[in-house]
C-alpha cells in the first residue's frame, strides 16, 4: 500500500512540473520582455537654432530635451530669476527699498529700466514685478543692496544658492546679467534654478503676471504701468497653451536668452533657450520643444499606481495582506509623486525601488521612505512614503543590494515577477495538497475503514453463533 501512495505523489508531481515549468519560463519570458522594452530609444526631438537647449520636466527634474545642456554660455537678464527668489527668500514683501545713487547711475543707462529716481521708494513686491516683467536693471540692483548691502556681496549669495540647487556649471558677478566674461551658466543650471524658484508660490504668481501698476511713489506723482517682456506670456506676437510664466533676455554678447513655463494638467515643463539667433528663433524654438515634449511624454501620479483599486502589484498595499490593506493602514503614498514615461513604453517598463528609511533618519513630517522609478537607466520620478499614525513609526532598516536609484540590477524585473506569480504558485501547491489528501483518503483510507468494519462484524456474528451453541447445549 505504501507503494501505491508513493507512485501517486510522483504521479501528480509529473503532471503540475510542466505548469509549475511554465509559470517560471513566463517570469523570464516578462523579464527579458521589460529588458527590451527599457532599452528602446529615448524619444528624438527637433532640431532648434539655439546653441544650447533644454527641456526638463518640474516635478521629477527629468530632462526630456537636451542640446549642449553643460556648455556654459552668457545668461543675460534670465539672470534676474535667481535674484527675485534670493529677494523673496531674504525679504518680505511689505520691505521698502529705498535707492542708492549707486543703483540709480551704476547700472547702463541704455539698459531696461524704469526711471526710478536716487532716494526714491518701493516695496520689495514692486521691485520684484519691476524685475520680471520689464527687467528693469537699476531696480534689480538696489534689491541686491538691500539684501546683502553690496553686489558682491549680493554675487556670492546667488553662487552660494545656485550650488546649493545642484549648479556645477554656473557663476554670477551681478544680480541682472550684464556683460561680464566672468558671469556664466548653462541651460541645466538655469532649469534648476527656475525649477526651485517654481516651488515659491510669490514667484509663480509674480512670473505669470502681464501687466501691473507702480502707484505713486514718494517722488513720483505718476503711475508706472508695467508690461512682461515675454510673448508667451503677454499673449502677444507669439502664443503657447498653458504657458505659466517666463524671462526675456538679451545682450549683443549672450545674443537671445529665454526661460519659458508651461503646464497642460499635470506635465509641468521648462524650457531654457541660450544663444539663439534671432528674437523670432527663440519663440518658434520653445514652442518646437514644448510641442514635442507634450506629444511624446506622459505623466503619472504615483498615489494612484500604487492604489489597490488599481494596481495589485504595490509593494506596500496589496489585497492579500489587510494589515497593509490602504484603508486600514496609517501608511500611505504622497499624492504630489509623479512618474513620468515617453508614450512608447508602458507602466510595467519602470522599475521600481522601495527604501525605508531608519528611525534615526526621519523627520517630524511623517516621510518615512521613497519609492523611486527609472526607466532607460534614468530617474523618472518618485513619492514620499508617509506616515500619519499617532505614534511614530520605527523601522528596522533592511539593507538592500540597490543602492543608486538610477542603477538597475538585472533582477529587478524577477522579482517583480515572481511577487506577482506567488498566490499562483501558493494556490498550486495547496490545491496539490488537497489531490494528494483526497487521493489518499479514497485508495488508502476509505478501504481500510471497509475492511476493518468487515472485520469487526464478523467478529461480531462469530461470538453470536459461539452464544448459540452455548444455549443449544
């Protein structure tokens, strides 16, 4: 009987190899699929006339455009968008700035300006809409003097902030751009630092503006009617759905400099031009760039993805653990993550990575990990992992073979794959489980239970017939 329970386990073992055979052979199939997939080629953009172009996308950083991004080049007045966020940073906007003879006759006088007399007054909110709209140079210097005292001093703060923003390539001698061989950055650096001077909602309304008014001021008994230099902007000449905001620049030196920001839903986009040929260049450039940007891109919020409702793939929510199921759980994903892709490759085609950080390294704002995505070897996008519990919450940090979020290991996907494939595989074993258990009861157990009823009616009826014979007797 033994060797009959023995051949039906190996039977049966015979018969799931080929389907447990093919789930595996479908997670290498999956792998080898993504592999190829992630090493499709990054969309190509258009050709431009500037000498140097970038198109970087607000909330991951992701560059989606790039031409001679690191070649440093003469920024002009886009200097100007670094000095309004040091201002807004180091003032509030009630300050009054009161100017210096320095700032009225130091800066050209060909240069954009807005008449602004010595000892004459305004607010830091004036000189900030005086900065950005009509780039007005001798306002932009008596902001530096207020903040700092003096340019250089002024100078070095703006070198100081834009390292501290990740520049490696830029260098300012003065708060508005004008010619020095020494003043330099590059279309990387100037996207970084629109990018940060973005996240301050002052600059976002001030940078969109088209139009504002100066009332008057303790010397000048008229109002100054101030109107933005960019096209975009103004709506003027040139138009761009869903541009949010811009900066002009121009020397003979730097030639066409122009910052521009656009947003359709949730695609954020900034387009940095440099050294371009002509004012008409610049324009029809950005809306070249913008258009293939929006045409060829997508993007994502992370809250949803990792949603049970719609995925069952997150590593922190899943319908099969209702200790981390998303309405139960404190833990929860940042809804301002976002992932984006290029349209020729799908959700599966990221690879995800999920950090926890030690209890020694979280802060009072409930971020308690990250969950990052690259595609093609590049940093996609991300989402704080928050914590909202009464308590905090104490992780024991797991030390991972994945270290650089822009590094794929080659078992990324198989992973991936085989956490998917694991209810499958745990039904198959458990469904084995009950054949073999069932099996056993119907050729072993139940035969067994037959026999050994026989056995005890016999018994039975032998004692009856020895009781008969007694009484015969």
């Amino acid at each position: 009987m033994k060797r009959l329970v023995l051949l039906i386990i190996s039977t049966l073992i015979l018969l799931i190899s080929p389907a447990l055979s093919a789930v595996a052979v479908s997670a290498s199939t999956t792998d080898t699929s993504s592999q190829e997939t992630s090493e499709q080629e990054w969309p190509e953009g258009p050709s431009v006339h500037a000498e140097a172009a970038i198109v970087m996308e607000a909330s991951t950083g992701l560059i989606l455009y790039e031409k001679n991004i690191n070649e440093t080049y003469y920024p002009a007045s886009i200097t100007k968008i670094m000095t309004a966020l040091l201002a807004i940073e180091n003032s509030s906007m009630g300050d009054v700035v009161t100017f210096s003879k320095s700032a009225v006759f130091d800066v050209d006088l060909d240069s954009s300006r807005i008449g602004i007399d010595v000892g004459e007054q305004l607010t830091i909110q004036q000189c900030l809409y005086g900065m950005l709209l009509e780039s007005a140079n001798e306002v932009t210097h008596a902001v530096a003097e207020f903040v700092s005292g003096d340019v250089d001093s002024f100078a070095s703060l703006m070198n100081e902030r834009a390292k501290s923003i990740g520049c490696k390539n830029t260098h300012f001698m003065n708060p508005h751009g004008l010619p020095d061989e020494n003043h330099y950055t590059t279309a990387y650096d100037m996207a970084l630092i629109t990018r940060e001077s973005m996240k301050n909602e002052a600059f976002r309304k001030i940078f969109a503006t088209r139009t504002y008014q100066i009332p008057p001021t303790n010397l000048q008994s008229e109002t100054r009617y101030l109107r933005n230099h960019h096209k975009f902007v103004l709506n003027q000449g040139y138009t761009y759905d869903g541009c949010i905001g811009g900066k002009t620049g121009y020397t003979s030196v730097a030639k066409y400099t122009l910052v521009s920001v656009a947003k359709r839903g949730d695609l954020e986009l900034i387009c940095v031009i440099m050294k371009d040929d002509s004012s008409a260049h610049q324009y029809t450039d950005t809306q070249n760039l913008f258009d293939f940007a929006y045409e060829n891109f997508s993007i994502y919020p992370i809250a949803d993805m990792e949603d049970t409702q719609t995925s069952n793939e997150s590593p922190l929510f899943t319908k099969y653990n209702s200790l981390l199921s998303k309405s139960n759980t404190p833990i929860i994903t940042d809804d301002k993550g976002y992932l984006v892709l290029p349209n020729s490759a799908s959700l599966k085609d990221a690879q995800r990575e999920v950090v926890f950080f030690p209890a020694s390294e979280q802060k009072d704002n409930g971020v308690i990990g990250k969950i990052s995505y690259t595609y093609n070897n590049k940093y996609v996008g991300g989402a704080d992992i928050l914590y909202h519990g009464e308590d905090k919450l104490k992780l024991t940090p797991v030390e991972t073979q994945q270290n650089n979020p822009t590094t794929i290991p080659e078992e990324t996907t198989v992973e991936k794959a085989d956490s998917s494939l694991r209810p499958i595989i745990l039904g198959i074993i458990v469904g084995l489980f009950l054949i073999i258990i069932t099996l056993y009861y119907i050729l072993v157990e139940r035969p067994r239970l037959k026999r050994r009823n026989a056995y005890y009616k016999k018994r039975a009826r032998r004692r009856s017939y020895r009781n008969d014979e007694f009484l015969d007797l």
